[in-house]
C-alpha cells in the first residue's frame, strides 16, 4: 500500500476561506485509491523536519496572521523549507503561504515584511483588495491535451510580481490574478506550485489536486506508475458550471 505524508502548515493562523478544503481534496483523493495518508499540522513552535513528508501545504491569511508567523517562519522554520524546495518537494502554497514564499511583502498600510526568499517573487499591497471568482488556464497541466481551465476564488490586496526563474502556473481567463495587470495567475518553481485561488482550489480542480498527488508518490515509490482514474461526477459539474458562467 502506498503511503502519502501530507503537511499542513500553520493550520491555526493560516487558514483563510475555506484552505482546509485543499487538505481534504488531496487526502480523500488519495484515500479512494487505496493510498494511506496522514496529515500533520505544524505550527508555530513546532519542530518541522521537511523529510517526513511528500506534500507540503501552506493556506493563505490576513496581513495581521502574517505578521504573527513571520519570525516562526523566517528563524525557525526557513532553511528547512528553503531546502525542501531546492531539493524538489511538492508545495501547495496559497495566497499569504504564496507570498511568504517569495522575498517580501509591502502591506497596503506601509509596513515592509521580510519573507523566506525561498521563490524569486514579491508582493506590493494595494489599497483595493482583487475580489471574486476567477479561471485560469495552465499549460502546466493538461486536459485531454488541451491547458487545463482551473476555477477558483480569490480576495487578496497583495500584487505579486515574478522574477525571471518562476513561471506563472497560468494565464488568467477570469478575474485578476497575481497583480491584475500581466494576465497572470500563481507561480511555479521546481515542485512548489502556488496560487491566489483558495480553498475551493483542488476540490473543484481534480486534475491538480492528482498531478500533485502523483508527482509526491512519483518521489517516494520509484515502481510508481499514476493514479487510477476516478468518475468526478460531483466536481466536474461544480467545475464546469463556474466555467460556464465566467466565461460567457
Ligand atoms: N494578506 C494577504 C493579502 O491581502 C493575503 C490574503 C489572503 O491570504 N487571503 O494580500
């Protein structure tokens, strides 16, 4: 039986419209295929060897939840997860988990914070906060070989900006995206895939939520040759009916 070990970042502070969601969608997900899966949640504090796990995840929070992680994550925890990253482990970061992976953070109100580094990106607030659903389309993953159409909900004042060795994960169809301005949506790098879309992320997106199942079991079982298919009845129609009302 195949094993899937799941970290769930700063559950308590970073857990903004309904990020637990992703957590759940890569754990059943995984548990209808027969696969064991544990999720730890590490918070401040805590001790946190990036080895014990194949999946890491990071939700998204206020400024104010920002501010209160910052030095658990920059002294504590950073080398660690800077570590992980160089050495390829899958990361699911969203919104504030984004931008605490990039360098730094302007507030909207003025106050600079100093984030991990860990991604060349960084993120300037802005008085009017990006509201809303959205849908955008990543070359990353395909859909029957065509981009995959992802649907989401974001509600962020940061605008994140990319350097030159991250690539968005996509092109924003729907809404605003990292900065509302470049037409573009989240961030990769390595095996750390990130977004300002929330918790309805991966349980309305099922091809993501199984390409980073599949590339964490890829890591850990060598033999590993994917995931049997499943029918998504209930998260296809969900995905296909915001499609249907962004996009017309
Ligand atoms: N504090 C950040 C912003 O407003 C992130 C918000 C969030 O995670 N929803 O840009």
């Amino acid at each position: 039986m195949y094993q899937l070990k799941i970290c769930h970042l700063y559950p308590d502070l970073l857990n903004t419209y309904g990020d637990m969601g992703n957590i759940l969608a890569l754990k059943r997900r995984a548990q209808w295929r027969n696969i064991d899966v544990t999720v730890t949640n590490v918070t401040i504090g805590d001790s946190f060897d990036s080895e014990e796990y194949d999946i890491i995840f990071l939700g998204g929070g206020q400024d104010y939840e920002q501010e209160i992680i910052q030095n658990d994550v920059l002294l504590q925890k950073g080398a660690e997860i800077k570590n992980a990253v160089e050495g390829s482990k899958v990361f699911l970061c969203i919104c504030g988990g984004y931008q605490l992976m990039g360098k730094y953070y302007k507030t909207w109100d003025g106050k600079e914070l100093e984030y991990l580094g860990a991604l060349d990106l960084w993120t300037i607030g802005g008085k009017e906060r990006m509201i809303g659903n959205i849908v955008f389309e990543s070359g990353l993953i395909s859909d029957n070989g065509s981009p995959l159409k992802i649907v989401g909900f974001e509600n962020h004042s940061g605008r994140t900006y990319l350097g030159d060795n991250v690539r968005p994960l996509g092109k924003v169809l729907s809404g605003n995206g990292n900065n509302g301005t470049d037409g573009f949506e989240g961030a990769v790098y390595k095996n750390v895939y990130c977004s300002y879309s929330h918790g309805s992320l991966l349980p309305k997106n099922p091809h993501l939520a199984d390409h980073l199942i599949s590339m964490a079991l890829k890591q850990r079982y060598n033999e590993f040759e994917g995931l049997t298919l499943l029918e998504d009845e209930f998260e296809n129609a969900a995905r296909i009916t915001m499609l249907q009302r962004l996009l017309k």
